[in-house]
C-alpha cells in the first residue's frame, strides 16, 4: 500500500471541500487544530480576494482518528464552503425539478450572474481546454473544480502529514521570494521564521516585502495580477531518502511533480535551479568536507538544494515554484466565446485575488509534505507510529557509524583491502 496517498472532492461552490488520506500510520497524534493552522495560513496574504472574508475554513475530521491517535485507517477530513448558501441551486447535486429549473431560469432572464451558464472563455485558465475534453457547454463544470478552492483540501491533508513529520524532528516552511518581479535580498532577511508568517506577504525581508506590496496595489489599481517565487524549505531530513537506480523513485522526481501539479506553478527548481546553467561547475558543487565526530557529513554550500543524483543528502531540501499571474483579471482579456468561437472583447470574470504568492507556498509546503512522509515510510517501513520512530531512529545511527573498508574484487573474494583511501580517478569516465 502506498502511504500518504490522498484524493481530493469537491468544488469550488459546493456544498464541501474534502480529502482522504490513506495509509497514516496507527498511533499518529492529530487533532482538528493541527490541520487548522495551515488551513488559516493558506487564506492569508496580501492581494487575496473576498472570498478570504467569506470562507473561515476549519477541519472536520471524520474519520480515522479515535481519541486523538490515528488508527491506521483512512482518515476523511473536510472543510465546509460556507459561500454554498449563495449557491444552493446552481450548483446543487440532485436533478432540479420542473420548479427549480424554472427559477433557475427566472434567476438568468433576471440577470442573477451566478445563475447564468458562463462560455466566455479566460486566457491562462482550464476553460477551454477542459470544456472541449468533456464536452461541456457550460464552463462552470470545468472551472468550480479547476478553481485552487481546492488545494484547501490538499493542505488539510498537509497538515496530517506534518503532525507526522514533526514526530521525527522534520520541519517544513516557506516564505515568498518574489512578488511582482520584485525578489527579496537575502542580507536584508531579518525577520524569525514566526515574523515572517505573520507578515503581510510572509517575506523575510521587510525593505523588499514593502515594494511588493507597491507591486499588488499597481495591479490592483490596473485591475490586473502579479505572481512571484514561493520558497520551501525542509530540516531534518536524514541523507538516504529516494533513490539513484530508477527514474520514478527518484525523490526530486516526485517533488516537482507535487508541486508543479498545484494550478497556479509554472516552474520548479532546487537549490541554485536555472542559476546553476550561468555559472562554472566549480562554482555551483557542493564541497564535502567529511564526516564529523557525530557521523554528520558535512557540505560546505547547499547549491544542490538538500538533493544529489536523487535522494537527500542531509542538507536543508530547498525548492522554490513559480506562480504565475492569476486568470482572472478585474478587467478582463479579449477571448472568444466558447458556443459561438467568436471573438468577445472580455473573458468571464469572477471574483478572485491579486496576488496568491503566500498562499501558493502553504499549498507548496502540503505537497512536499506528503511527498516526503511517503519516501520516509518506503525507506523505513512500519504500521505505528513506534514501529516507525524506532526504525527511523535506527537507521540514523547506522548512518553515523564508518562502513568498512572495502575489499578489491568484493567481499567474498580473499585479496586484500586496497589499502586506499580513494582515488581521484577510477575506470574509463563516463556521462557522469
């Protein structure tokens, strides 16, 4: 069974958003608070929309938890949407009867904008594209669920998979780098890990976070959006997570595809990422410097973002994502319409946020979460909580402790040690 596999329901105005989170391990303690904290992250941000001051968004955890310890079953969690109440019929489950159509109707001749069938299609947006695969003729279908309303329930699965990592001394965390095409000057990052989360776009450093802000009202007062770079990083991981030996089991693999899947990440990197192409090889490997008295290995830079040949390597994992510019602009882009396939002067609007940079690393932080819960228990293996701590914290003295010297031809052969320490060239070279 694959661990921390999770799926999402639910649609942007429906009645509530949900996720199932299967194969926690027993024994895991979580509450509904636990989730609620990233849940509140997430709806924070300078530039978000209205819809922030509607929706209080609060775990109810359903199942799979008894007396606050996960009991190894699937754990159901969901966060109700509470603007449904505006939206009962248009987006109601049942089929409407003769009577509920009719006011639908009625709603539409009347101008009701909820209630009308929308087919003007949003550049950058799933409207399209999804309409035609499904072959819908309203793009309401396509765009409730494309909507990023539901990475709502990807971080309430997040926080599940950080109540588990904290368990092994793992912390995770994010900040925003860019916004608007203005990034932040990491000499000037003054503020603690809690000022920054309490801050405005979650920017560590103050001078940069305020010409962000310039940046998010200039888009505003233009009726326009501004993405930016969300930064994760990861403590605590020990060196051995993933695998060199096949494509899909490589861990930065898996990372990237998480994030990138959120819907607003066009671009993904670790460590130095595209900086490294502009710079000499000299410049950008890390330097090991050996193993310390503890068994610490230690690098003297971390270019490579926490991840060598696909598996971590014990520094800090850091990832950063690209976040586009939102689809919907307060004044909308000429489209076309997607009945007719004429050209129309303005797209669909519907009410949406400036700037999402903040929010979109929270979201970031749950995906690469998950992912690394899921590496942690395919390296150590186990059904509790016990089980797994005990073999996490075995196989991190095994890492502390020299391997043996190794023997020329293997170890059943009889020549002798080498006697070397290693050299710095061996064999015929390779593609490296």
């Amino acid at each position: 069974m694959e661990s921390f596999r999770f799926l999402t329901a639910g649609e942007s105005h429906g009645r509530t958003l949900g996720v199932t989170v299967d194969g926690v391990p027993a024994g895991l303690p979580l509450a509904a608070q636990d989730v609620n904290i990233d849940l509140a992250r997430r709806q924070k941000g300078y530039g978000r929309g209205a819809r922030q001051t509607i929706e209080h968004d609060e775990a109810d955890i359903v199942s799979g938890v008894r007396h606050g310890l996960t009991l190894g079953s699937p754990i159901l969690v969901l966060v109700a949407n509470k603007d449904w109440e505006n939206w009962t019929t248009v987006m109601q489950a049942e089929p409407l009867t003769d009577d509920e159509a009719a006011a639908l109707l009625a709603a539409v001749e009347a101008g009701n904008k909820r209630a009308t069938p929308v087919t003007r299609v949003r550049p950058g947006h799933a409207d399209l594209a999804g309409s035609l695969k499904y072959g819908f003729n309203d793009v309401r279908n396509v765009l409730e669920r494309a909507s990023a309303r539901e990475t709502a329930a990807r971080v309430a699965a997040g926080g599940v998979a950080r109540a588990f990592l904290r368990q092994l001394g793992i912390e995770c965390w994010s900040i925003s780098a860019e916004v608007g095409g203005v990034g932040l000057d990491r000499a000037n990052a003054t503020r603690s890990r809690e000022e920054t989360d309490a801050s405005p776009l979650r920017c560590p450093d103050p001078v940069a976070e305020a010409a962000m802000m310039a940046r998010v009202d200039e888009a505003r007062s233009k009726g326009d959006t501004v993405g930016g770079i969300f930064e994760v990083a990861v403590t605590g991981l020990p060196i051995g997570l993933g695998s060199h030996v096949h494509w899909d089991r490589k861990l930065d693999g898996a990372l990237a595809a998480a994030v990138m899947s959120i819907n607003i990440v066009k671009g993904v990197e670790f460590g130095l990422g595209f900086d490294q192409t502009r710079l000499f090889g000299s410049a950008v490997h890390d330097i090991i410097d050996g193993r310390d008295a503890t068994g610490h290995w230690a690098h003297r830079s971390n270019n490579a973002g926490g991840l060598t040949g696909g598996i971590t390597n014990g520094m800090p994992l850091v990832i950063r994502g690209a976040v586009k510019p939102i689809s919907t602009l307060a004044r909308p882009l000429p489209s076309a319409d997607l009945i007719t396939g004429e050209h129309v002067e303005k797209a669909h609007y519907e009410r949406s946020d400036i700037c999402v940079v903040p929010a979109a690393g929270v979201v970031a932080e749950a995906m690469v979460m998950l992912t690394l819960a899921r590496a942690i228990i395919d390296k150590v293996g186990g059904d509790s909580m016990d089980e797994i701590q005990d073999s996490f914290a075995r196989y991190q003295a095994r890492l502390a402790i020299p391997p043996a010297g190794p023997i020329a031809g293997g170890p059943r052969r009889r020549s002798r040690a080498h006697g070397l320490t290693g050299t710095d060239e061996a064999g015929s070279g390779g593609d490296d």
